[in-house]
C-alpha cells in the first residue's frame, strides 16, 4: 500500500469514530471563532462538529477525491467552502489577515518544512486569531505506520513552542492528548511492527475507552499522549 493509498485509509477509518471526532473538536472549541479555515480537512471529520448557523467554514485540502467528496456533502450549507489548495500555495486562494481561527488536525507533520507552512498560518491570521493545532507526539513512537502515511515527525512541547514562539505566536494552551492511545501505538508500531492501525482496534477504543479516557483527561492532563494539543495566538 503507498502513502496516498494509506492515508485515504486512515481517513477513511477515522471519519467513523465519532467519538474520538468529538472529543478532538471538544479540545479545540475555545480557539474557534466566527470565521474558520481548517488546512487539510481531509473528509470533514472535524467540519462536522464545526458547523453553526453563525459561522464560516473554509475547508482546504489538496486531495482531487477529497475535495469533491466535501464539495457534495456540504452543497447544502451557504456557509461552508471548499478549496483545493497545498498549504505552501494558500496565500494565492484566499486574503491575508481574514481568518480568525485555523484548524490543522494531524497536518503539520505532512509537511516537510513545518517552519514554512506556520509562517503561512500567520499570514491568513487575524491580529489575535487562534491556532488550533493537532500533531501526534514523540519521535519514540516514530515508526512504520508514520511512515506509511506520509509523517515526516512527531513533536513534543518543547519543539512545538520553539516552532511557534519563533514565528511570533503566545502558546496559551499545550497538552497531551490520549494517554491510552500512546501505549497502543507503542505496541502497534515497536512491539508488533504494524504499518497500519486495525480497524476493530479503533471501533474498540472509540465506543469503549474514549468515553471514559475524555473524561478523566478534563481532570488531569496526562505526562504523555498520542497526541500533542496547541491553541496559540497570533500576536
């Protein structure tokens, strides 16, 4: 299976888990404001949850098949629109300084020139709008499965702050997410050697752990996770 083949797979495999969609939007919400851009949306996943009344949704992605899935599903919707754009071209496709939030979930470690792509966020940014960043966490985790799908990295706070600060961004929430999830790829990926995350593994986590894992999170964030949660300002 190639990169391309992999990660429809893995986009298509978490459109499904709806709570996990949940909870990644619930992590998210206090950055969104009234006009949002979400870079590599994939299949809507997030733009689902997104939607209201009161809002605009820019959805942009470089995929052919996605963009015309997205184009179908959201015909109905006056406030959503769809792009086909690479983050590295965005500044062409739409106005500088007009977005008061941009979404990016499990996008920036796609991108080889990370520094580049979030010089690019800041451009289409307000004064004071938000990012809201999703990465997965932890070179130690960095194995088949990322490669399969196109990562070139995994972050940590430290490099993600460092990333941020230097492109003139304040950090005003960074966390772990997931702290189930980080043993499972542990086991997936350096124990079992997997390039790829079972299906049945994910419907399992999704009904049954999720729900509970969620919870306790919004208690106590955890020293260690799958994934790395940022909401950062433009200054």
């Amino acid at each position: 299976m190639d990169k391309n083949d992999a990660l429809t797979d893995s986009l298509e495999n978490n459109k499904t888990l709806k709570n996990y969609n949940c909870w990644i939007y619930e992590n998210i919400k206090p950055a969104l404001g009234k006009n949002i851009i979400e870079i590599g949306c994939g299949l809507g996943a997030i733009i689902d949850f997104m939607i209201t009344k009161r809002n605009k949704i820019t959805g942009v992605d470089i995929s052919d098949e996605y963009i015309k899935y997205l184009k179908k599903n959201y015909k109905k919707y006056r406030n959503i629109k769809i792009i086909k754009s690479n983050i590295l071209n965005l500044p062409g496709k739409v106005k500088n300084n007009s977005f008061d939030t941009v979404v990016m979930i499990n996008v920036l470690e796609h991108i080889k020139d990370d520094d580049r792509a979030i010089k690019i966020v800041k451009k289409v940014l307000k004064k004071n709008g938000k990012l809201a960043l999703m990465v997965p966490a932890f070179n130690i985790l960095f194995g088949p499965l990322d490669k399969n799908v196109g990562h070139y990295r995994r972050y940590n706070k430290k490099m993600l702050k460092n990333l941020l600060i230097k492109n003139n961004f304040e950090i005003e929430n960074i966390y772990y997410m997931n702290f189930v999830g980080f043993f499972g790829w542990l086991l997936n990926v350096k124990i079992l050697r997997r390039n790829y995350t079972p299906k049945n593994q994910s419907f399992l986590f999704d009904k049954f752990i999720v729900p509970i894992l969620k919870w306790i999170e919004r208690w106590i964030k955890p020293p260690v996770g799958q994934s790395l949660i940022v909401i950062a300002k433009k200054k």
